[in-house]
C-alpha cells in the first residue's frame, strides 16, 4: 500500500473545498474537514461561519455546489441522510429530535425493533434487555421503560439519543452543542462518556461555542470564519485564546458609526431577577441614550431575560423598575403599555406579517391613533407611514407591497418602524442584524444611535461580538444563568468578550 493510500484511510472523512450557495448567499466558499479516525475532532466558528451549513452537507440534507467528498477513502458526490445511516454516521442534535409522546423504549428502537425469528411479533424482552445493558454499561443509569420522553429531565432524553445512536454500532458520533442545555455535572458526565468511545475507536465531531471544552476535549479542531476554513491544529498547537482569534475578522472602525449621546437618567432597573432553571440573581440598570448590549452562549440565560422583560416569560423572583417605579410584566400587552419595544430574532415568524404590506405593519401596534369610532385615518396612517419609511430608508416598491417581497433587511426596518410609530422609549434587539448584508447591517447601526440621541433607551443581545463591541456602550456577559461580568466596551475587544462568554476567561465573578 503507497504512503498516499494509508494517509487517506487514517481519515475517516475527508471534505475538501467544499462550495454551497443558497441563492445569492455563500454559505460556504472554501470548506474543508479532515477528520482522523478514533479522535474527538472539535469543530468551532462564530454563528454564520459555515458550521451547521457543513454539518448538514454531512448528514445528507444538503447537496454541495463543489467541491470532493471522502468517507472511509470512498468518493461520493453528495450524502444522502440514508447512506449516512450506513456507514455508521450518526448525528446528536442540540434540540434532542425525539417524540415526547414515546416512552423511552419506543424511542430507542424507533425504526430497528427487534422481532422474533421469522415472525412480525416485537421481541419487547430482548429489545429491553439490550437497552438496559447499554444505559447501565455507559451512563450507569436506569430509566423507566414506561416514561415518556416529554417527561425527561434534559440530559435524560440526550442519554436516550445517545443509547439509540450506539445501538446502530456507529463509526462517527457528531455532537451538536451538545452541552447548551446541560448543568456543570451532566456535562462532565458526557465528556467522560465521549472519552470512553473514542478509546474504543468511535470517531467524534464535537461542535460547541464553548472553547474550553473544545481545549480540554479535543484531539484537534477545525476553525471556520466566513464559509472558508481558516486553520485546522492539533489542540496541542493552539489554545482556547488562539482559536477565538482564528473567529473573528475585520476592524471595527470601518463598521459603526460613531455616535456622542450624553446619558441620562436611569430608565430602566433590574435587582435580583431570577427566573428557575433559566438564570438567577440578574442586576443591572440602563439609563438614557444608552445602548447595552447582552451576550452569551445558548443556554447562558440571555435570550430568556430579554423574553422576561418583554413579558413573554415569567420571573420567578426579583424587580424591574421603569422609570424608578416598580412593574410586573405579565404580558407583552403591560410590558407595551410601559413603552417598551421588543424587536425578536424570528423576524418573519414573530416580527412581521409576511403577507400584510408595509403599511400595514407599521400600523399594527399604532391602531390606536390611527382610528376612530372604528374607522381608519387613511391620510393619516398614509403620512406617518410614508415619513417612516424615507426615514429608515426602506427600500420598498411603496407602501402597499407585501412585506414578503421585501429583504432580510428592510424587512427589520419594517419590524423596527412598527415600535417607532409607538414612540417607545426602551428598545430590546433580539439579534437585531443577524441573516442581513453589511450595507443594511450599517444602516441599522445608524437607525441604532439615533434611537439612543433622542433619549431612548436600547438592549442589544447579540452573538456578533464585533457589533456588541462597535455599537454598545456597555456589555453583559452571561455564562450558564448567571450574569458574569459587565464591561465598557470600549475597553474591551472581541476577543476577551468571547473568552469570558465561552468561560475561557479564569476569573469568573459574578456581577452583584
């Protein structure tokens, strides 16, 4: 055998230059993955770098545009999700993608019930029994064959998802952030388990925002930024440090606006906000003109916060205050009724009405001052509208087109030129730039600081770190529930936000 043919069988997979567009947007450019056989092979990268794009290319769901693939020194065009089953690659998805309503034995033989020889009849016994081995073997766990999946603790139904893949005698095990959800000791619980088969010769993809497990985890990691890969290091060459500066690109200053808005009074107070199993003991102000920005992985807290102070969600403990004056925001109608705004990430499921024009959703949340005795002001709606849309500068056939037909972008402005109309003074931006280009990305920016001059109040939870950094003028850093550390942002860089939200930062305290 040539040198040549043991280095392609030492990787089980192999892409390499792997190309996908989607329309006009390159989710890839320049990908590629070697992955060693019997390692945890990290793969990391900013949210829009290309990771789920590859994962996906991976398991079949999407056909690349060029590029050459490689499984086990095999040549394939493109994977399908049934030839993935084949050669024993299996996926551990970050949202479980079990059916609550299954018991746990249902779940785990979905699809490859064993039978008694030559008949259509369930050997429930034999499917139990092999079942119970491998939870007491690899989790030292018992779980009740009869409870439903609906009724599992988080980390039990991962343990689930995980006995149904080793039932499969896998080759490749790819975890999906696979510890988001999960508390200090399941965790821990995983890596050992994912150490285990690796030594027993499972191959492991191990995708995580988290670089200190990717550290202390891996064998070697791949960095993507932008659709391209950027390094690939054994871990022993690099560092968490390392790898977060691997992610990011561009000056800041080439992007945002500078802006100088003198702060004023405190708007809005929390204290000791706590919410169970979500975060605990939040504290934190914001006063006039100012734009704070919240960041942190999934599962740190964040985004849970930003639903509580719209009302979506409910506190457990704690105070806000608005204007020094204690509320209780059951629902988004009282959290509105306070002149607070929310803007979600979901703009085309929660944002907007797809099928309702641009008028039409500026003056939704506005019905109020725009008729009476159950009539619409047309004139009116038609004015304010149409000064709202030169001033965001939508870019819209008129004011009648349906909202569908417009981009990613100007469909935020719309979402934002909705709580305009409203004259709301605290502004929540739920990943307000996230699926947009850079041109309306600056836009928005600037939309950003002149909400901030006229007196509002704005919170930003962003995963774009370069934004939170450009745009901000304090930052919240949220790690596992708890609010961890607050900083200027313009004393501080990327690269120690991401550190510090990854929990690479040594250090942590907590913000009281």
């Amino acid at each position: 055998m040539t040198v040549s043919a043991n280095m392609q069988e030492e990787h089980i997979i192999r892409f390499e230059n792997i190309v996908k567009r989607f329309g006009g947007a390159q989710a890839l450019a320049s990908a590629s993955l070697e992955v060693r056989r019997g390692t945890v092979h990290g793969l990391v990268g900013q949210n829009g770098a290309g990771k789920s794009t590859l994962i996906k290319i991976l398991a079949g769901l999407h056909r690349p545009d060029g590029g050459h693939i490689r499984i086990e020194g095999r040549s394939f065009d493109r994977l399908t999700p049934h030839l993935c089953e084949e050669r024993g690659i299996h996926f551990i998805h970050q949202d479980r993608l079990l059916v609550p309503n299954f018991t746990v034995g249902e779940s785990l033989f979905l699809g490859q019930e064993t039978r008694f020889a030559g008949t259509p009849f369930l050997n429930r016994r034999a499917m139990q029994r092999r079942a119970e081995e491998l939870l007491a073997n690899y989790f030292s766990v018992e779980l009740p064959r009869n409870a439903l999946i609906g009724e599992l603790s988080t980390a039990e139904r991962q343990i689930v998802q995980i006995t149904r893949a080793l039932l499969r005698g896998p080759k490749v095990l790819v975890f999906d952030e696979p510890t988001a959800a999960l508390v200090r000791p399941e965790a821990e619980a995983l890596f050992r388990l994912i150490r285990r088969l690796r030594d027993e010769g499972v191959t492991i993809i191990y995708i995580s925002h988290y670089l200190n497990e990717i550290e202390q985890l891996c064998d070697h990691v791949t960095v993507l930024r932008n659709g391209h890969t950027v390094a690939s290091l054994p871990i022993g060459e690099t560092s968490a440090q390392a790898m977060a500066g691997l992610m990011i690109e561009r000056d800041i200053a080439e992007m945002f606006p500078k802006r100088r808005v003198e702060l004023g009074e405190e708007i809005l107070n929390v204290h000791g906000l706590s919410a169970p199993n979500r975060y605990e003991g939040v504290n934190f102000s914001l006063k006039r003109g100012e734009v704070l920005g919240l960041t942190g992985l999934l599962g740190s807290g964040a985004k849970d916060l930003m639903r509580t102070l719209f009302g979506l969600e409910p506190a457990g403990s704690g105070e806000i205050n608005i204007a020094r004056k204690a509320v209780k925001l059951r629902d988004p109608a009282r959290a509105v009724a306070q002149k607070l705004a929310l803007v979600p990430e979901d703009r085309r499921g929660h944002g907007v009405s797809l099928d309702l024009s641009v008028s039409e959703n500026i003056t939704l949340p506005n019905l109020g001052r725009y008729t009476r005795f159950g009539f619409l002001d047309g004139k009116r709606e038609r004015s304010d509208t149409g000064e709202l849309i030169r001033r965001l500068g939508i870019k819209t056939s008129g004011r009648d087109a349906l909202v569908r037909t417009l981009s990613g972008g100007n469909q935020q402005k719309v979402a934002i030129a909705k709580w305009l109309g409203r004259q709301s003074e605290i502004y929540l931006l739920d990943e307000p730039t996230v699926g947009i280009d850079i041109g309306s990305k600056i836009e928005i920016y600037t939309l950003i600081g002149e909400l901030a001059a006229r007196g509002a109040g704005v919170i930003i939870l962003s995963s774009d770190l370069l934004e939170l950094v450009g745009i901000t003028d304090r930052i919240l850093v949220f790690f596992r529930g708890r609010l961890i550390r607050e900083i200027l942002s313009s004393e501080t860089t990327t690269d120690e936000v991401l550190s510090i939200s990854t929990g690479v930062s040594e250090g942590l305290r907590r913000v009281s």
